[in-house]
C-alpha cells in the first residue's frame, strides 16, 4: 500500500477533508499514514482525527504522528502540503500594515502585496521540504495546497526541478458546478476545459452534449441584474471567458477594481474578507480539538462539501485508473503564449504512472495578456528569494496590478519595508535588509 505523509497536518479542514476523501477508497483503508506538525497539540489533535475518520469509514491505515518532517517523510510515496507558515497572525499582519498605506485586500494569499509576503516566507520551508524528499523519499509526488500555488510551484521548479510536484485548487471545479448549476444542467453531464495560472485560469470551453453553454450564461446575467454586480461576471462579460476563482479572489488581480469605492460597493466586493475566514479558521480547529477530547468525531460544517484532487491522485496511483483534473506546474510549453519556466494551472491525466499535464497551445491574446501580468509578479518575487535580492520585492510590488493601481511608487517601497519588518525573521535572511 502506499505511504502518504500530510506536512501541516495540524491544518485540521485541509486534513479533514482530504482524510474523509482518501478513506471513502475501499483500496486505500490500508495506506500508512505519516502525520507531521510543528506545533505539538495540533499534531495531537491531527492524528486523533486520523483515527476516529478511518473507524467512521471502515478503513484500517497504519497512522503514525512526528513532530520530525524527515521522519515523517522517509519512504513516502506521496507527499501533502498544506503548512499556512505564520498562521492567523502572520495574515493579520499581511492586511493591517497594507491597511495602513491605503491597500485594499480581499483575500491575500495569491497575488497582491499578501501574495508576495505570504510567498517570501513559505520559501524557506519550501526548499527545506524539498532537501527533506530528495534526501528520503526522491520519488515521491509532492501534492502542492499551499497558497500562493504559482509563485511556490515556481520556486519549487527553480529550486528543485528533480522533485516531481503538483499544484492542487479545487476552483475549476467548483466554477463549472456552480456556472453548470446557474443555467440549469447537470454537472456530471458537462464537458469543460480551463487554463491559465491558478486563481486566474479561464474556462475555454464549456459544452453539454456538444451544446455551447456560454449563450445560456449570457441569458441568465442579462435576466438578473445583482448577477451583473460580481467582479468575475464583469470580467467576463468584457474579457469573453469566465474567470476560475471567486470575485474576491479576482478583484486582487487587476487594477480596476478595489482602488475604486464606486467600483466596491458596485461590484460588493468584501474588502478584508480573509481575515475573518482565516479567524473562522481558528474557531473551527478549537470545535474540531474539543470534540476529539469527549473522543466525538467531529460533524463536517454545513458549508463543507469539498472535493479534493490530492485524494484522487493517491487513488490512482495505487489503482491505475485514469481520470483528469486541474494542475499547476512549471510551464514546459504546455501554454505557448505564457512564459517558460512559469507556474501554469492546466488539465492533467492521473494514472498509475503519476500526473501527466497537458498540453494546451495558445490562450486567447486578452487572458494571455492579464496572465502574463499576474505572472510578471511571480517571476520578480520567485527572482527575489533565489537571488537574495530584496531589490526584487520591491519590483515584484511596483509590477503588482493592484497595488500599482493603490499607491505611487515611493509608497510602494514603503510598504515593502513595513512588511519586511513585521515579518522579521519569518523572511529568507538575505531579504531582511534594503
């Protein structure tokens, strides 16, 4: 059976979905599962949820918990990361120094100068996770959930490019669901193709029995006003294909949008919006460790209903059987009008084999040219760690369209300090300095 190992398994609604879908496999009830976390009760309260997912489910795994990531790790033939590096706290900094310089965030954790940050102190852990699996497990799959997924697979493929490593995000599909949904189809009955970079891919095609579904997209907004007052309902209607990640996520990753109050409280664009889902985050995590502790297993939120593409790649590396999801590598031509070397989200075929990506050729010039500025802002920060040139983290931001948009350049630069000093040590230390 196969070995899997959760880095961050204390990251208990990523574990907790990714548990239930894996433990769902009748061929998986006998994987060996190695948990590891930094944080010791977190870890505790991880592999208690290991247990008690695995009895609900009839599964009988081999469940090991270490606070060693190489111990962890040894003999892994698939490995998950899911580490939030800072938490809550190193969020609540990402937004409240951006506040104070008049930037306005939804999310963060993509793009933006949170994206930027948030990448800059995953790095670090990025390239010891990548010693750690080439030093005991080099031909294990490295399943990518951390965010900001273009700019770490990036990093990942600069730094380490004999690591095999896939990016996963459920966005595309929840996308074509909910659009599927929207004009009134099943989705089990629809045939869809989306690429670009994550959060911003774009859905090409998207048919039910050979029928174009996009002229019953533009019958329903064209018959409901408050549908037109979304950010990537906007997007589409000028740009010709709908965006892959919500209005909160997309409204970070162009200009347009949140410098604009009038263009705010059109489009109900939820300013700050991260910091009370990551605060949720906490509160959850608090529920799930309480119930384990009256040894209750914990009931899924009302609002979960995730399907995770990381359970479904270990399924068909232990069976073979073929299926395609959404992927993010290191762009090898695979999008012709995106750069070389870049973080790309494409179609992928699982098989026993591993993650195959496909290639995709050429997007329409308008979402190349919107991709190409998102990854603009990838390449500078990727630049700025593997250089140790902080000079790069500044270009990163002065490139970044929202931010650009926000603030005028010496701003800018401002922010970078700011930022640079309240993450502090979390940073690589070549970027610590001017």
């Amino acid at each position: 059976m196969l070995n899997i190992a959760f880095v961050g398994a204390g990251s208990v609604e990523f574990t907790r979905q990714l548990l239930r879908d894996i433990f769902s496999y009748p061929e998986l009830g006998g994987v060996r599962l190695a948990l590891h976390d930094i944080d010791p009760e977190r870890l505790e309260v991880a592999e208690g949820l290991a247990g008690l997912t695995a009895k609900k489910h009839g599964a009988a795994p081999v469940i090991t918990a270490s606070l060693d990531r190489r111990r962890a790790l040894d003999g892994a033939d698939v490995v998950v990361n899911m580490v939030a590096v800072g938490g809550h706290a190193a969020t609540l900094k990402d937004f409240e120094v951006a506040a104070e310089f008049g930037v306005r965030q939804t999310i963060g954790d993509t793009l933006g100068i949170g994206g930027i940050f948030r990448a800059l102190r995953t790095f670090p852990l990025l390239e010891g996770l990548a010693a750690d699996i080439q030093a005991v497990c080099p031909d294990a799959w490295l399943l990518n959930y951390t965010n900001p997924m273009a700019m770490n697979l990036q990093y990942l493929a600069t730094i380490a490019p004999k690591v095999k490593a896939a990016g996963l995000c459920h966005s595309v599909y929840w996308t074509v669901r909910d659009l599927s949904e929207l004009v009134g189809v099943p989705y089990e009955e629809v045939d869809y193709h989306s690429a670009g970079v994550n959060h911003q891919a774009w859905v090409l095609k998207w048919e039910h029995r050979g029928r174009d579904l996009y002229p019953a997209l533009d019958a329903a907004i064209e018959a409901d006003p408050e549908l037109r007052r979304r950010v990537r309902v906007d997007m589409y209607r000028r740009l010709g294909r709908y965006p892959t990640e919500t209005s909160e996520h997309s409204s970070e990753y162009v200009p347009w949008y949140l410098k604009d109050e009038a263009e705010i409280e059109r489009l109900r664009i939820p300013v700050g919006d991260y910091v009370k889902i990551s605060a949720g985050n906490l509160d959850e995590y608090a529920r799930v460790r309480d119930c384990l502790a009256r040894g209750e297993y914990p009931s899924p939120r009302e609002d979960e209903d995730a399907t995770e593409y990381a359970p479904q790649v270990i399924h068909s590396l232990a069976t073979g059987e073929r299926r395609t999801i959404q992927v993010t590598t290191a762009n090898t031509g695979l999008i012709t009008n995106l750069p070389m070397g870049a973080g790309v989200e494409v179609p992928a075929t699982l098989d026993r084999m591993g993650v195959h990506p496909h290639h995709v050729g050429a997007l329409p010039p308008q979402l190349a040219a919107l991709n190409r500025s998102f990854l603009n802002v990838v390449e500078l920060t990727v630049a700025a760690a593997v250089e140790g040139d902080p000079a790069h983290v500044r270009h990163a931001a002065m490139c970044d369209p929202a931010t650009a948009a926000a603030l005028p350049v010496e701003r800018i630069a401002e922010l970078c300090d700011a930022l640079t000093a309240a993450h502090g040590d979390a940073l690589p230390a070549a970027l610590r300095g001017k």
